[in-house]
C-alpha cells in the first residue's frame, strides 16, 4: 500500500481522534489552568506547585498493568477504558472552572489532579490500542499522526479558550473546552475492538514480565543508563516551557496575543519540525539526530532568555509581537526536531510484545521533570529573574547530551528495533 492511501485510510482517521483526545487534556493542564490561575492573581509559587499534580504521567507504569489485565464490561479490554477515561475528562473539565481560584484553590487543586489521573490512564490505553490497531508497517505514519493531531489539539486549550477567556466567564470557556472530548467518545464507540495481543494470563505476569525483559535484554547499566537518559534529555526544554504562559504574561502581551501568536507560532513549527525530522533520520540514524537535534533544543532556549532580558512591554505593537513569534517558534521546532528522535528512541528500546507497560514506564519518566522539577519553577523565577531562570534551563539541558556519548555514541551503527 501506498503512503498516500496508508494516510488518508481508516486506521489514520482514528489516529487523528486518538491523537486529539490525549493531547487536550493534557495541554489545558499545561497552558490553560496556569492562564485561569494568574489571571485570577494566584502568585508563581502556587502555580508552580500546581505542576505536582501531572504526578500521574510520572507514575502511571505502576497501574499499567491492570489495563493490560482486566477488561471493563460490554466494550472490551482497550475501548472500556477509553470512553471510561474520556467520559471522566469531560465531565471534570466542564465542572472545573466553576470553581473560584480565590476561595477554592484546594478544591481546583483536587479536581486537577483527577483530571491528570483519567488524562494519564487515557494515554495508556490509547498507546495500546494504537499499537494493536496499526500493522508494523503503518506504526511510524500512524504514530506520527497521533502526535500531529496531539499538538493540533493544542490549539484548543492554549489559543481558543484563552481567546474566549477575553470575552466570557471562565466557567463558560472550560465548559466549551470540554466538548471538544466529544469526538474522541464518539470515535470509541463506532470503532471495534482490537484483538491482536494476547491478554495476561494473571496480574504478576502483566506486572513483572515487560521489567524483567527490560533488564534481561540491556544489562543492568545500560538500563539504568537509559532511564537516565529519558529523564535528562528533555530536562532543560521541559523547565523552559514549565511557566511559559505566565512569563508570556509578565512581559505584557494580552491573553489574546497569548491565543493568536505564541500558540499558533509554537504549533506550525513543531509539526514542520517533527516532519523534518523524520526525514533526516533516515539519512543519519536515530543516534545522531539526538545529538544534532539535542543541540537545536538548548539554542533555542537562549531565545527565551533574551525577550526577557528585552523586559516588560507597555505598549504592544508589530514588532514586539513578531519577536515573540520568532522565539516560540524556534523553541517549537527545537522542540518538533527533538521529540521525533526521542519517540524513535524509545521505540527501539520497547519490545513489542511489552509495549503497553514499557512505554508507560519510559514516558512517565520523559513526564518527571516537567512534574518535580517544575514545581520548584516559580521559586527559581522569583529568586533568578526570568533571564537568569532560562539561563539556568539551558544548563540543565546538558547532562541529557552528555549522557549520549554512553547510550546513542555518534558513530555507533543504529540497531534494527525490535520485531
């Protein structure tokens, strides 16, 4: 089959609905809820912390396994779970901001961080049925489309509520945000369910067997050497990014100018980055796209660090705009050529017949430094000043590129991913 009908098939339509469902849960956590919280007054600090609650992306290898062993009732094993999870989503994202950030900030608190539950638990079941529904041949475009449609799904929360936020109540826009899960319900429901891997037999067979695999197949220190790595590598990037909203907000650019440019500007160059990089590994192999593009991510930190060594605006006109445009741009694509390469990576180091609770385990820990590290943010900012804070960022991004030389050497022959 063609690439041109592989794209445009059945199986890459519920791609781009699998892809949209997980990103905006994820990216209002990430975007909006920070917005909703400064707008309110609440200080950096509190909105740093608020970064703990995307504790389950870190640590949802651990339940895991009960996804891949027990199926809910009518639906099957994988479409349970998925209306479960998106169900849950709509209905605390519509009642979340009908909360007051004033007087029931614990309250918001708890509510997030069941949305960042169902959100994570979404996320694992959608890596499995994704990874049962395609054939090996159609993995790399199918996944490629999911993450597409999940930087698409951006747009919802980081630019259009925003955008609404200017003009309704805050409760109005995540009641409008929480429609937007409707089609992901809607696609569960009409596709059928996949029956290409062999459920567990028993829970400590679902829990014990994707870690002993891991460990047998790289050796003690090379494992450990890898999970090293998947913490570190996105460190710096992950830092940058952590109060990007707020510090949008500090310089004095609009919620509206937030909606229309940064995240539009941030969206585009992610996905032309993402496609490129594509492109280029075929050339070069995984390991020296993780060099080259490790190195686009820590320049493009830099940019943030000028526009606020540039400093607050009074007045916003063309080119103070344009500025932000360039920065969150270069960063979008650091970002795009940078995670293509990370997935391909974690790909390799996945074995098929374990996909589900390996690849929760590697991408809770890519979703660790955003969530501890972050949290201490808003102390940095205020103690550093945001140059010195990006600055720090950049630093940060170091130990991941060192780590290379050990687990993806330059002139090391890329090995075959696993069958």
């Amino acid at each position: 089959m063609s690439v041109v009908r592989q794209l445009f098939s059945r199986r890459m339509a519920i791609c781009v609905f699998t892809g949209f469902s997980s990103g905006l849960p994820l990216y209002l956590l990430f975007n909006l809820l920070p917005a909703w919280l400064r707008s309110e007054h609440v200080d950096l600090k509190t909105i740093g912390l608020f970064a703990l609650i995307q504790f389950p992306y870190t640590w949802k290898f651990i339940w895991s396994p009960l996804l891949d062993r027990y199926a809910l009732p009518v639906l099957g094993r994988r479409r349970g779970w998925m209306v479960l999870t998106q169900a849950g989503l709509l209905a605390v994202i519509a009642t979340l901001g009908g909360f007051s950030p004033v007087t029931q900030l614990a309250t918001i608190a708890w509510c997030a961080t069941l949305l960042a539950v169902l959100s994570a638990t979404q996320d694992i079941v959608l890596d499995a049925y994704r990874r049962e529904l395609l054939e090996d041949a159609e993995l790399g475009l199918g996944n490629a489309v999911h993450v597409n449609a999940y930087r698409i799904a951006g747009l919802v929360p980081g630019s259009l509520s925003l955008i609404l936020a200017d003009f309704m109540p805050w409760d109005m826009v995540f009641i409008i945000t929480s429609l937007f899960m409707l089609p992901g319900i809607a696609m569960t429901l009409m596709v059928k369910e996949p029956h290409r891997a062999v459920p567990p037999k028993t829970l400590r067979e679902a829990v014990v067997e994707p870690f002993r695999e891991f460990i047998n197949r790289q050796g003690w220190r090379s494992a450990l050497l890898i999970l090293a790595f998947l913490l570190f590598y996105k460190l710096g990037d992950s830092l940058c990014t952590a109060l990007a909203t707020p510090f949008y907000l500090d310089m004095g650019f609009s919620k509206t100018d937030i909606g229309l440019i940064a995240k539009n500007a941030g969206l585009w160059p992610a996905v032309i980055g993402g496609m490129l990089g594509g492109l280029w590994m075929v050339k070069i192999g995984i390991n020296r796209a993780l060099w080259l593009f490790g190195v686009v991510q820590i320049l493009a930190i830099f940019g943030f660090a000028w526009l606020a060594a540039i400093g607050h605006h009074s007045e916003i006109g063309v080119l103070e705009r344009t500025q932000l445009g360039l920065v969150i741009g270069l960063e979008a694509l650091g970002v795009g050529l940078g995670t293509v390469a990370f997935v391909a990576f974690i790909a390799r180091t996945t074995h098929p017949a374990y996909t589900a609770t390996q690849f929760a385990l590697f991408t809770s820990l890519m979703a660790m430094p955003r969530t501890f590290a972050n949290a201490a943010t808003g102390w940095l900012v205020e103690a550093m000043g945001w140059s010195g804070f990006f600055l720090l960022c950049a630093l940060m991004a170091i130990p991941g590129m060192l780590l290379l030389l050990k687990v993806a050497p330059w002139n090391e022959p890329v090995p075959e991913m696993p069958a």
